[in-house]
C-alpha cells in the first residue's frame, strides 16, 4: 500500500486537533492494527482521513528511515484500552427480537463452554475431553449440534470484540456510502475513464481528497463502493470496450428459424483452422535438404439457417478471396440448389462488385448509379437475395456457432492442433510439428469432408427448432423446393464479373491484360461501356457482354509483338492490321455512285420535307401587323448621308485625306467640283480648277 506522501501534509497542514481526554496517548501504527484487529494495509487507508482531523500524524524516525504513521487512541472508538471483553457490549437497537435472542443464546453457549473448561482446568482436567463432554451436554438438553471449531472461532471473536462480535454476518446491513461523497465520485470517474486499476483511482482520488479538503475513505470501502454503485454492463462499456458489452452484456435479437424453409436462407464466412496442414516443401539453402512447409488452411463455408446444415465448403491453404467464394458457392448450387438469400459479412471479399454488381460505397449511400435494365453482380445473376448483417458482430451469423464447433469435435483431435489463443495452444504442439506429424492438406481436407457428412449434419442438435433431430433430417423435413440450373450455364453465370469497362481500338482491359485486338464483334461498341466474366481458372479469354446482360462476343488475350521482333513477325502483324481494316471495309458497301449528287440530294430531301410538314401541318393566315415608325434625333442628317453613300468610290493618294470625307464635305459647302475625262475623278482636279496636261477631248468642266 503507498503511503501518503510527507509534503502533501506538509502543503496542506492538519487542522488543530481537538483537546485530547486525560490518558490518551499516541500509538504506532501496529498496535493499531492490533487492537482494532486488522492488518496494517488497513490503517494506512484511514490514516490520510484521521489526518485531516489532527488525529493522525506522520512521524520522522530520530535514526532516519521512512517516515511512520502514529495515530491517537481516540481516532476510533476500536484504540481504546479496554482490557476485558465483558466491557464491550453488542449494539442491538438494528437487530429484530429474533436475532437478538440468537444473540443472547450464542452468548449463553459460550459462556458455558468458557465455564466447563474453567472447571476442567481446576480439576486438572483436559480442555478437550471437557469440550466434547459439553458438545454432547447441549445436544441433549437443547438440540443443537456444537462443533469444537465453531466454539473456538467464538472465543477469538468475543475476545477481540465481545459479544459484539458474535453476531451473524448476514444480519449486519451491508455498507452502502452515500452517493454524494466527493472523494468516492472522483474514484469512480477515474476508474471509469480509462484502463486504470482501482488501486491507482484511488490514489489520485486520495491526493484530491487532502488537496480540497475532503472527507477520505479508506481503499476497502471505495472498492467496495465501485462495486456498489457501478452496473456491471457500465463497466465493461467503459472500460473494456464497445464490442466486449456487445458480446457479454448487451440484450440481442432473438431469431425464431422454425419458420424458415430448406435454403431460404443461407449464411457463409471464412474461418483460419486451428491446425497446421503440411502444404509443401521448400529447399533449405543451409542444410541442401528439403523441408516441409506448413501453414493454417482456410475454410469457407455456406450452412443453411433453417437445419444447421452445412451445404457447401471449400479448404484451400491460400487467403480467401471472391474466387473462393464463388467455387464454394458453386458446389453448393451443384449438390443441393441455388438459396433464395443470403447472409454475409461486410468483408470485402463478401462486398466485392463482382458478386453485389455496386461497390460498398454505393450500397452504404443508396446510390448505385446505375440504370434499371442493368443486371448486377453474380447474386443478381442467380436470383439471389443477399444482405449484409451486423459488423464485428458474430452472434448474427450462426455459422460462428460451426465453427466452434468444429475446433471442439474435429480440429482437436489432431496432434498440430495450434488453439486459437496463446493459453490455449498446447505444450507437445512443437515438438509433434518437428516430429512430422503434421498432416498433408489433402489428407486434413479428406478427414474433414467425411467428419461434416458423418459426424456434424448426422449428429443430433439440440438449438433453436430443432428439437433433437440431425441437420439431414431437419432439411429433408422442410425441403419444399430446388433451385437449379445446367452446369454449363453455371459456369458461365459464376465468372467473376469486371466493373465496366470502356471498348477501346484495342478491345478491353482487365488486370492490365487487354483482349480483343481484332474481334470484329467489339468494333461497334468503341467508346461504350461493357462488362467482362472471366474464369480465374483461365484468363486466356473473356466474355464481354452488354450492361443489361446480353451476349456481345468472346475475345482472346491480345498479342503482344516483342521489342526487337524481326521483320517477318513485324510483317504479319502489319498483315494482320491490313486484313482487320479491309474487313471493316467490307462491312457495308458506303461507296458513292457516279448519278449521285449529294447537295442535290440534300436541298431535294429538305425541299419534301418542308413540304409534307406544310400538307400535315396547315396554319391560318395571321392577321398584318401594325407598324409603328421610329422618330430619331438624327433623321435630318439623312439626305447628307445618302449623298455621300451614292458617290463613287475615289482612291485617295498617298498622304490625302478620306475621299469619302472630302465628299461629304464639298457636298454640304456646294464646293465647286471637276469632272475629268472619262468619267474618273483625281484628288489633283479636285484641288485645282485647271483640268491637267493629259485631259483629253470630251472632257466636261464644272461651271
């Protein structure tokens, strides 16, 4: 227990103690312990509250050490010196008659039995034979059966604590502190808070207690108060966590599958067996010798909620993927029918676009962005129903239950059995791994089929709707209809289906690997978007199809032409270009004839076009409308303007100005003008009046 700090005393001092009756004296801290009769650990936990009352000091040895803790004889009515049991009487006043006269009569017992050994020992007597001898005394006076060590437990209690301490335990009303004591809210908020333990709480609350002056109590009665006043689920949510109220104290959904039917619905998950499988080996580059390789298989499974039955499963030593989910799905389909729904994790493997046909970000905001012809997914396909249940959430899935199962009845019984936890795994689980008894996953994958057929679906079952039969007989009980299909169609439909895609000049793309480079059917469909199914078991080759799940065309893997190809490889695939682009020539004959005029072609197809619109379409005359003129500001200016627009063009030599302008100018100032020969004008006649050198005869001068 850690002990109060001298400085905290030190920063806050003790108050005054009240005066101290005649006698009383300091004690250390073990006769404390001994007169109230507790362990030391006890009063260091009341010392820190006597101490706010001046009732408790801490003391420095004169020879240095740690400091001690001395306490006064009045601290608690339990110092007092009192030397004889007798003194200490039982406080009755909560006690009923009946337990009273229990009390009373206990006390009697005792009594005598203190006074048959007091005779004894005066005749010289042994204490035992004299014990025995009163045993058989009160049976046969009163009828009660006494035991030598419940009388000896009396006289250590009555000793210690008179006939108080003779009371039965169960009728002293257990402790309950008050609900509004600082100190133990504060103890209860940092337990709470985090993953602190008690002890540490109630520490800090103690160090705040003296700071503010609180009342302390001591660490058994603030366990005891947490225990009290904090509700177990409160506990675990605060400090365990979310998932562990959810598994151990949270109320949950209670299902009834009695109404349920023989594939109705189906659940499936993934489980990493308990096991290590031998799955190869590998060359060890120190020794040059080969050695085998283990690992964990997986298992993937699908069990049918109306009988427990397991109806598909597939073991591979490889992580679970959507491929997995789809080859288990179709051994399912196979041997027993297609489910009408499905339950699955939010995994994503489980929410994966190939099997749902819309990402989880699409599902999750209700916006599949997608039209209402398209066909989506492999669930969609088979005319599944399929739902997410409840994340980290395992008591949404029964096959959970399965599995555990499984590790109990069958993962057990093998010698490289690993556990699913560290204190579980067992101590010969290495040395039978070296040993070599580890089994091959064929073998592990045998054992399993033939447990599940034989052991699991034909043993008796006694959960929900049950009602003792086997998993077989359930589901031959309730098998009402089978859903099925040709394998060869459900081949097709369990290709795992691509996102779309866009067509491309060189066909489609997935995973980076491009098919269709020359497929005549995909050249119409260039620039559109198309879905491809490809069997992980050979991508050689995909199928493409329409987003509303009509059959386009299958194309093969492109080829690629290697970086120094010679010339022949280089010719045939320019070959193979040329014979592509003269099939797209071929494809329809678009050549123009020699009678053909395409403008004719056009204005007489719009000329019958307007026409036939007229003749379908008649409309009234519309009434004329009335005009209104326009009255402008600069309407005077017009005869000017007029003019000036009606006079020839002149072309103004280098350097003069604007003919137009000149014009406009000698026609609002009536500046005589010069007509020259031939009916053109110069700038240079315009400026002098004299005709020039070269004017010839019929000429006209302007008077």
């Amino acid at each position: 227990m850690t002990s109060i700090p001298k400085n905290s005393l030190q920063v806050n001092p003790s108050p005054a103690p009240p005066p101290a009756p005649r006698g009383v004296a300091w004690i250390n801290k073990l006769t404390a312990a001994e007169r109230m009769g507790v362990v030391e650990r006890a009063i260091n936990n009341l010392c820190p509250g006597w101490a706010l009352r001046g009732l408790a000091r801490l003391v420095t040895p004169e020879n240095g050490g740690q400091d001690r803790w001395m306490i006064r004889e009045d601290a608690d009515p339990r110092l007092g010196r009192i030397r004889w049991p007798e003194q200490i009487r039982a406080e009755t006043r909560n006690l009923t008659e009946k337990q009273e006269a229990t009390l009373n009569r206990n006390l009697a017992l005792y009594q005598g039995w203190e006074a048959a050994c007091i005779a004894a020992i005066r005749q010289n007597g042994n204490l035992m034979d004299a014990t025995a001898a009163y045993i058989r005394k009160v049976l046969a006076d009163d009828g009660r059966k006494l035991t030598m060590a419940q009388l000896y437990r009396w006289r250590k209690a009555y000793r210690r604590g008179g006939s108080e301490a003779l009371k039965d335990g169960r009728w002293v009303k257990p402790w309950k502190a008050k609900a509004d004591e600082p100190m133990l809210v504060e103890a209860e908020r940092l337990w709470l808070a985090g993953p602190i333990s008690g002890q540490v709480a109630w520490e800090m609350a103690t160090a705040k207690a003296i700071e503010q002056g609180w009342r302390t109590w001591s660490y058994r009665k603030t366990a005891q108060y947490l225990r009290q006043q904090t509700p177990e689920a409160d506990r675990i949510i605060r400090r365990v966590g979310k998932k562990a109220f959810t598994n151990e104290a949270e109320a949950f959904i209670e299902r009834d599958y009695s109404t349920l039917t023989a594939l109705e619905l189906v659940n499936g998950d993934h489980h990493l067996c308990d096991v290590f499988v031998k799955v190869g080996e590998r060359l060890n580059k120190k020794t040059g010798e080969l050695e085998p390789v283990h690992a964990r298989p997986w298992l993937t499974a699908w069990q049918d909620c109306a009988s427990r039955k397991i109806v598909g499963h597939v073991i591979r030593a490889a992580d679970p993927d959507t491929d997995v989910i789809l080859l288990s799905l179709r051994r399912m389909i196979l041997e027993y029918g297609a489910p009408e729904s499905i339950a699955v994790d939010c995994g994503k493997d489980y929410s994966s676009y190939a099997l749902h046909g819309s990402t989880k970000k699409q599902r999750l905001t209700n916006r599949p962005e997608m039209d209402a012809t398209r066909i989506n997914g492999t669930f969609a396909t088979l005319g599944i129903k399929a739902h997410n249940v409840q994340p980290y959430h395992g008591q949404s899935k029964p096959i959970e239950r399965f599995f555990g199962t499984m590790e109990d009845r069958f993962g057990k019984l093998w010698p490289t059995y690993f556990g699913n936890k560290p204190e579980n795994r067992p101590e010969c689980f290495q040395a039978n791994l070296d040993a070599g008894k580890a089994p091959t996953l064929e073998e592990f994958i045998e054992a399993f089929d033939a447990w599940v057929s034989q052991d699991y679906n034909g043993r008796a079952h006694f959960g929900d709707s049950m009602e003792g039969k086997s998993p077989n007989q359930v589901y031959a009980d309730r098998l009402t209809t089978i859903r099925t299909m040709e394998e060869s169609l459900l081949d097709v439909l369990l290709q795992k289906q691509s996102k779309p895609v866009t067509v491309t000049q060189n066909g489609v793309t997935w995973n980076n690997l491009h098919y269709g480079q020359y497929e005549p059917g995909l050249k119409k469909w260039l620039g559109k978007k198309v879905t491809l199914r490809v069997d992980p078991a050979d991508v050689s080759r995909v199928t493409v199809w329409q987003l509303n799940g009509k059959f386009i065309c299958a194309a093969v893997v492109n080829k690629r032409l290697p970086a120094n190809a010679s010339a022949e490889m280089l010719k045939e695939a320019m070959a193979e270009k040329r014979r592509d682009r003269k099939a797209q020539l071929q494809y329809k004959d678009v050549r123009l004839r020699i009678h053909e005029d395409l403008p004719e072609r056009m204005i007489r197809a719009a000329t019958e076009r307007n026409a036939r619109n007229a003749r379908n379409n008649p409309t009234e005359p519309t009434p004329p409308a009335n005009y209104q003129p326009i009255r402008s500001p600069l309407e005077d200016q017009l005869p000017a303007v007029q003019r000036a627009l009606a006079m020839p063009a002149m072309r103004p030599a280098a350097g003069a100005e604007s003919l137009d302008l000149l014009a406009l100018a000698n026609a609002e100032f009536d500046v005589p003008q010069r007509r020259p020969a031939g009916g053109g004008f110069s700038l240079l006649t315009l400026l002098n009046d004299d005709p020039p050198a070269d004017a010839g005869g019929g000429g006209e001068s302007c008077p």
